[in-house]
C-alpha cells in the first residue's frame, strides 16, 4: 500500500528518550525525509544521550556530536570537507535544541546561514532546556513555568515572549525557512524535501512538544503538537524564493485552550492568558501581512 | 645549513608559516582574523584565490567555530589548518579539548600574545601557556625557518598512528610575526617525499555509520581513552625525535628533539627558556663564556610532551638553574618554572629560581638575562619578576 511517508527507517528501535518525547519523531521523519545518504551535527542537548552510551547507536547514519555552540560551524566544516572528497551527494544536517540554538548556537548558527554552505540546521524546539532539567531557554513561551522560572511564593514564570528563530532566520534572508511540527508529518516531511531542492542553507524549526518538561500525559504528545498549531501558539510558515506562506489551522483552538493542555502554564490567571493571546493574535496578524508582500 | 632543492626568500614569521600550510597540502582552512595572527590567514586567502593552493578557507564568525569548523572537516577526513592568538585562543579553548579527546591530528599556529586587560596585542606566552591541558602537543619556534618547519613536521608528527593528538606550533608577536628574515623555502616533492597524504582511520561515511562522540558513563571507557592520551602523549616524544631526524635527512635542516642545548657543558648555571627569549639567553652565555663565567642555555622547544628526561639529563651537573616564564599563573610561579621543578623533583638537589620576564611584550633585553645570572650566582630562589618598574 502506497504511504505518504517515506518507508524507509533509519531510526532504530531501542534509544533512550522519554515516553512521548516529540524530539525522536522529529529525528524520525527528517531522516526519512532525506534517506541515507545524511550526516548529523548534534550539539549538547537531549538528542546527544538519546542515542544511548558508546558504543549504542540508534540512527543508521554517521552523527557527530558537538559541543553546545558548534553546531553552526560544524556543519560548514562537514559540508566543505564532503564536498572536497566529491561527496557532495550528502545531506549535511545540524540537528539541535532550542538553547542550542536561539541562545548560545545563535551566533554560529547566523555565521553559517550568511556564509551559505549547502546545509540543513534543524531547531527541534521544545521551548526549553528540557535534557538538562527544564529550565528557560529564550525560546520558551511567556508564561512557562521551568525549574530557572518557578512559580513560589513571587510567580516568576517566564515574562518574556518566545524568541522566534525562524523569524530571525527569514530577517536575515536565509534562502529557504519554514516551521513545522511532528502532528503533521506529511508537511514536516514535505518541507523537508522541499529544502533540499535548494542549494544553500535552510533552516526549519519543529516544534518537539517534551511531556517531560511541559507536564501533560506523555500519550498526549500529538495532541498538544496539534493544538499549538491550531492556538496559533506555533504557526507553520513556509518561506521559499521570496515567498512566504502561512497555513491556516482547519479548527482554531484558544490560547486558553491550549495551556490548560499543560501544567507549565497552569498557574496562569485570565489576565496573562489574555497578554498572551494577545501576543499571539500580534504575531498571527504580521504573519499575515508578510503573506501578502 | 644545507639547503637542498630549496629556494631562499626573505620573509616574516607568518609568511613562512603560510607557505609551510601551502607546503602541507592542507585542504581546508578555518579561520578568524586576530592580531598578529592576521598576515598568516590573509596570506593563506591570497593562495587560495592564486590557485597556489588547492584548499578552501572559510571565514567564519569566532575562533569557537574556526575550531568546530576545522573539528569537523578532519572528521569528514580532510587536513585541516587554523590560527590563532590570545584571546582568540581562549575563546576555543572547549573545541581545543573536544578536537584532542577527538583524536583529530589538527595543526594550528599560534602567534603568542598577552592577555588583557589591559589590551596588550604584544608577545607573551599566557595564551597557550593558559592552554596546556588541553591535549595538543606544544612546541615554541625561534626563527622564521623553524617556524615553517615545525609546521610542516607537525602534520606528520600529529598524523602518525601512535599519537593522533593534535599540534599546535607557537611563534612570539611581532618578533617573528612581523619581522623578515632569510627564509629556505622547500621543493614540493621534497616536502610531499616527507609528508605522505592525509589518510584517517576512520571519517564520516554513510555504509559506516558511527558516532562521533557519544557519552561515556563512569563505567565505560572514558577513563580508558583519557588515559590513552595520556600514554600516546608520552610516546609522541619518541616519534617527534623521529620525525626530526627524517626531517633532517630530507630537508636537510636538524633541530635535535624535545629541547635545544646551548653551551650546557659544564656550564654552572643553565638558563632554561622558550621562544625568541632563548636566542637573547644564547647571545648572553656566548658574551659571559668568554668572560670565564660558566652559563648554559637549554631552549625548550616542546613543552608538551614535557622534556622531562631530557631536562634532568642536560641539568645534572649545574650548581644552579634558572627558568625564564613568559606566562604566571598567580598565585603559584611561572608556569615553565613550576613544570621543571616538578621534573627535578626527588632526582636533583640543584636550586632553581624562577624568572617571570617579558609579559605584555615588555623587552627581554640583555642586561636582563645578566641580571637573572647574577641573581642565580648570588643563590638567589623563588619567583623574581625581572625588569618591573618600582613607580607602575
């Protein structure tokens, strides 16, 4: 029977993620997306211990692991050595956390985008430092509660709005940009495939929801990828050549809606639940607008 | 000097080491611009864009990523150059672990140079110095020539099956960086005769796919493989005697091993120094032998490995001796200091002082060194700052 996702696995069974980690999917249906041929730069994040210890593997392609702010320049350095040897045919893949990524691999990561090597930087995005014990990262959405911005008796709880990567990453003009979450595998899968048809640097934030460090049933780890989605909490946005596209959720959900999804925003009261669908509703209108330019 | 199937060119230290890179065959460069360093990786991008090399340099945004850059391309099994001073190598200073627990034989150039504040781009040896556990062997030149050479041996000396360590090859700021000098420059097919092609054991390969890097639990080899370093470091020594001689067969140009010895015979007091220091230190104990006074020179050309056995050797009949730091580490000595009298420590009685000189580019001069000999004669031991104004 003919499926609209590649069968080929290169995702073995046996790694040592949490029960409903969103993280391993995403790994899942990139590497399915791009076959064999692939090799992966992962920084300090949880994609560095879910393979398990040396000499366990789980993925059936070479991956190198890297410190914390090296993803950026590590995949510069695959890329150029692969195409020296005249192996241009690789898919050289940065795979890396949101901390890795939106605060101490930003610069690296902005580094290699301008200087154009022909690479893939994958965000797997669970809004927070969730391998080292869930604390704020600067893609953590205002309202979370993490171990660095606890709610005791001060409500500490992230003030801040999330810090959006791939929005940088289309400011800065990165050739080709999109987001994506793990609910809706055929569009991961489909951009994915879509990036590879350009020859430069592309970069693609998926939203890896983390029962762990959101606190929601790890059963229901599609759900909650779905609802961000449907919330407008993380909107999916393809941006190629200049053009920019932004899908629109079948049946929209409320912010309200999809932090009572979770216990991370439990302690929210109706006021911040309204500053952050006000945000929301902000960033929807000039995502909007950028699809009309 | 022989000078075989060579041409002769007056040029700077970082000329040199640019046209030693060139020699190497490298295949890809990283690097960030940093002063002094600069002229090396300007002069290497001029190569390039003259086809006088066939690599690719790519500039990126920090020295972090110069090394994650270059980390990466030697595991793709591609030879791989850097360059660095200062600041810039501290800033690297976690890719300089992850590249040596990597087992990749990366050569860099460090052009020495202080540390701020304040900003100081002048010469001083903190920088590495600050850098010795780090895994890369060490090696501090005194010429031009030798720095050009000690690059190109490098390669082979990193590459060799034993050691698998990465090499990083020191010239002083400005008093070689910048300054011209007569400068040999080999045939290609002499260089290519001592140097085979690059050639891994492993690189990143699709039909063998394998991690580079996975954790390691208290219980598994972690330890092991940190203690490999350990033993492979010590072996290195050996292959560096090794390859300096074959150097010297082919090449025609011998710098003996580990440490250079200058006038150590029978000398009373051996001055032990590194760097351009040590050819001031040579032409005092050539002026002081001739006034009857005994003084020595042993030039240390690679701290690591540390010549610890050649040191205890070249030290044993000396009444005094007397090491010059360009580097401190507060609160305890200079670094070299503290190093050689962990060397001698249970094997000799001798005295040693410690003679912190030259930080921030301040001049070692001669009445310098005279003045570190009289100290020593006068039983002078501890850590002496040498040539400190009173009123600063």
């Amino acid at each position: 029977m003919p499926t609209s996702i590649p069968e080929q696995e290169l995702m073995e069974p046996g790694h040592t993620a949490c029960q409903g980690c969103g993280a391993t999917l995403a790994m899942r249906y990139v590497l399915k997306a791009l076959g064999k041929k692939t090799v992966v730069s992962v920084p300090a994040s949880c994609w560095a211990v879910i393979p398990g210890a040396m000499p366990n593997r789980t993925l059936d392609i070479p991956m190198v692991y890297t410190p914390f702010a090296a993803t950026g320049a590590s995949i510069s350095g695959l890329r150029e050595a692969l195409d020296i040897r005249g192996d241009s045919d690789y898919n050289v893949v940065g795979f890396a956390g949101d901390g890795g990524t939106a605060d101490i691999g930003l610069q690296s990561l902005s580094g290699a985008m301008e200087r154009g090597h022909n690479v893939f930087y994958i965000m797997y995005d669970n809004e927070g430092y969730m391998n080292t014990g869930v604390q704020r990262s600067g893609s953590t959405p205002y309202g979370a509660e993490t171990t660095t911005t606890p709610v005791g008796l001060d409500r500490n709880f992230k003030k801040q709005q999330k810090k959006v990567v791939a929005d940088i990453m289309m400011a800065q003009g990165v050739p080709y940009v999109a987001t994506a979450t793990i609910a809706y595998p055929e569009d991961l899968i489909r951009k994915v495939q879509n990036a590879k048809k350009v020859n430069g640097p592309k970069f693609i934030q998926i939203l890896a929801p983390c029962p762990t460090g959101w606190y929601y049933p790890p059963e229901k780890t599609i759900g909650v990828s779905r609802m961000a989605v449907q919330s407008r909490m993380f909107p999916l946005y393809e941006y190629s050549s200049g053009t920019f596209r932004l899908t629109r959720p079948s049946k929209p959900v409320t912010v309200r809606e999809y932090v009572q999804s979770q216990k991370r925003f439990s302690h929210m009261d109706e006021d911040e639940i309204r500053t952050l669908q006000e945000e929301v509703d902000r960033r929807w209108e000039s995502l909007l607008e950028k699809e009309t330019h | 000097m022989r000078e075989i199937g060579s041409k002769t060119s007056i040029m700077t230290g970082n000329e040199a080491v640019a046209e030693g890179v060139r020699l190497s065959k490298v295949g890809f460069i990283s690097a960030y611009p940093i002063t002094p360093q600069t002229t090396i990786v300007e002069k290497l991008a001029e190569m390039v864009a003259n086809r006088e090399i066939s690599a690719r340099y790519v500039e990126v945004e920090s020295e972090h990523s110069a090394m994650a850059a270059v980390f990466a391309s030697e595991i793709a099994g591609v030879r791989s150059y850097t360059a660095t001073s200062s600041q810039g190598l501290l800033y690297m200073h976690e890719m300089l672990h992850w590249v040596a627990g990597q087992r990749l034989p990366i050569v860099m150039s460090v052009v020495n140079r202080a540390i701020g504040p304040p900003w100081n781009i002048w010469s001083d040896q903190s920088d590495s110095m600050n850098q010795k556990d780090t895994g890369w062997i060490q090696v501090y030149s005194e010429s031009n020539q030798e720095a050009m050479d000690t690059l190109i041996m490098g390669y082979r000396i990193a590459e060799d099956s034993g050691v698998m360590l990465p090499f990083m090859s020191m010239e002083d700021a400005f008093i070689l960086s910048h300054t011209s000098e007569q400068v040999a420059i080999p045939d290609q097919e002499l260089v290519d005769e001592f140097l085979p092609e690059f050639r891994l054991g492993f690189k990143v390969d699709s039909d063998r796919p394998m991690g580079y890097g996975s954790y390691s639990t208290p219980d598994g080899p972690f330890m092991e493989l940190k203690k490999d370093m350990m033993e492979s470091m010590w072996k290195s020594a050996n292959v560096i005697k090794k390859v300096t001689r074959e150097f010297s067969e082919i090449l025609g140009r011998d710098y003996g091993g580990l440490i250079e010895e200058y006038m150590t015979e029978g000398a009373e007091y051996i001055l032990i120094a590194s760097g351009t220091v040590a050819s001031t230190a040579k032409y005092v104990a050539g002026k002081l032998r001739a006034d009857g006074r005994k003084v020595g020179i042993i030039r240390i050309r690679y701290f690591r490995p540390f010549p610890a056995e050649d040191i205890v050797r070249a030290t044993k009949d000396a009444a005094h001796i007397g090491v010059i730091d360009r580097s401190v580490s507060f609160g305890s000595g200079g670094t070299v200091f503290n190093e050689i009298r962990a060397a001698l420590y249970g094997r000799s009685d001798i005295p040693v002082t410690g003679f912190v000189a030259g930080i921030g580019g301040r001049d070692v001069r001669e009445e310098d060194i005279e003045e570190m000999i009289n100290l020593m004669a006068a039983g002078k031991e501890g850590t002496v700052f040498i040539n400190t104004r009173g009123d600063q």
